[in-house]
C-alpha cells in the first residue's frame, strides 16, 4: 500500500531557529513530491520536487528530494510567528495525491 | 486570477440529508481533485475528475457518495443521506494537467461539513 510517513508529528521552536521537516514515501507511479503550508485553510503549495538532488529554494525555505532514500527534506531558516504552521508532503502518483499526516510546526516569540 | 473557488465554506446537514458541495477550478484548469480530512488526520482522496469524465474514483466510498464535472458549471461532490462520520473538511484542487507533464494541484479553500 502507498505510504508517505512525516517526522516530527510536531514541533515547537522559538523565533530565529532553523528547523529541518521530514518526508519519506513509499509510493508506486512516483512522479513528484510535493510540499504544501495549510493553516486553518487551503493548503498552501510551497515546492514541488521531480529530480533527485536539486535544491529549490523560495525565501527562508528550501527542500530537496532524494529518490534513492525515497525521501525529501524542508528545511525553515530564521522561522518567524508565521511559519506556525502544519506542513504537508504529498507524493503525486497517477494524478492523485498522496499525503503524509503533516507536521504541525509551532513558532514562539 | 481568482483561485479554487468552493461553496458553501460550512454546511450543516441533519442525518439522512443530502449535501451538495461545489468546486469551481482555476481558469484555465480542467481537472479537479477531491480531498477530505477528517478530524485529526490527514488529506485522503477521494476522486479525480475531467471534464465530463471520472479519471480515478478509487478514494470514494462505495455508497451514497458520487461526483460530477460537467462539460459547464462547477464540480459537485454529493453525498446522500448523510452520516455524523462524515463530519469533515473537504478539499477541492485543480490542475491544468497539459499532456503529460507533472502538475501541481492548488487547493480551494475547503468546506466544512457538520452532520448533526
């Protein structure tokens, strides 16, 4: 069965901390990963990654796939109160997508 | 460039109602997905839709829920006679899915069914 798996559930850490979010997948049909911000409302779309070992970077957040570990990282620089946030990884196979269970990420001043 | 556009945002429904949710894709898109999330857990689809043809339903229950997108008009995801489990939010996304590339789906911003 297709599973992507996110670590930590959660997190708490203060304003100026870098934090490193966790994707990893098992998923048939792979054709891309993707990372999504929701908070109380639509998901957001962050990143979507296809290649192996190539960095996307938007801001303070960047994230990167590895095929071979069937894994991806989000990484937040210098969080800010308005990262808190709950991140999603989804893996898009066939059309559908296919998400983790979030983490729920939690900034304080 | 307007968004997903869902309607109603909540909607309660008494057991044994009918609900009628609504999706309307981003201009130029003509694919839409269904998603929903139930308390405490994560985004599940439901089923994946192109004009005027279901692509994949395999995420929808068996009974008492269907879901269209006509050649004009919005996508309806309905549910008949309704149960307290499904209480949940429920997502719409498009895409432009343009021969074969990879695509990302935007979200809507969701429609809170309450069963009472």
């Amino acid at each position: 069965e297709d599973k992507v798996v996110q670590s930590p559930l959660s997190l708490v850490v203060h304003e100026g901390d870098t934090v490193t979010l966790n994707c990893s997948y098992e998923v048939t049909n792979f054709r891309s990963l993707l990372w999504y911000k929701q908070e109380k409302k639509a998901p957001t779309f962050l990143f979507m990654l296809t290649s192996s070992g190539i960095e996307k970077k938007s801001g303070r957040l960047s994230s990167i796939l590895d095929k071979k570990e069937l894994s991806s990282i989000l990484n937040i620089t210098a969080t800010q109160t308005g990262d808190s946030a709950i991140y999603l990884c989804a893996v898009e196979a066939r059309g559908k997508l296919i998400f983790g269970q979030g983490t729920e990420l939690s900034v304080k001043p | 460039n307007a968004g997903v556009m869902q309607n109603p945002r909540h909607l309660v429904r008494r057991r044994g109602q009918e609900a009628r949710l609504r999706c309307s894709p981003m201009k130029g898109h003509s694919h839409v997905y269904w998603y929903r999330q139930l308390p405490e857990e994560g985004l599940k689809f439901m089923v994946y839709l192109q004009k005027e043809n279901i692509i994949d339903e395999s995420g929808m229950p068996k009974e008492r829920f269907s879901a269209e997108f006509p050649k004009e008009g919005p996508s309806i995801l309905r549910i008949q006679q309704v149960v307290r489990g499904d209480s949940a939010a429920y997502f719409c996304a498009s895409s432009p899915r343009q021969g074969g590339w990879v695509d990302t789906q935007y979200f809507g911003p969701g429609t809170r069914l309450t069963v009472l």
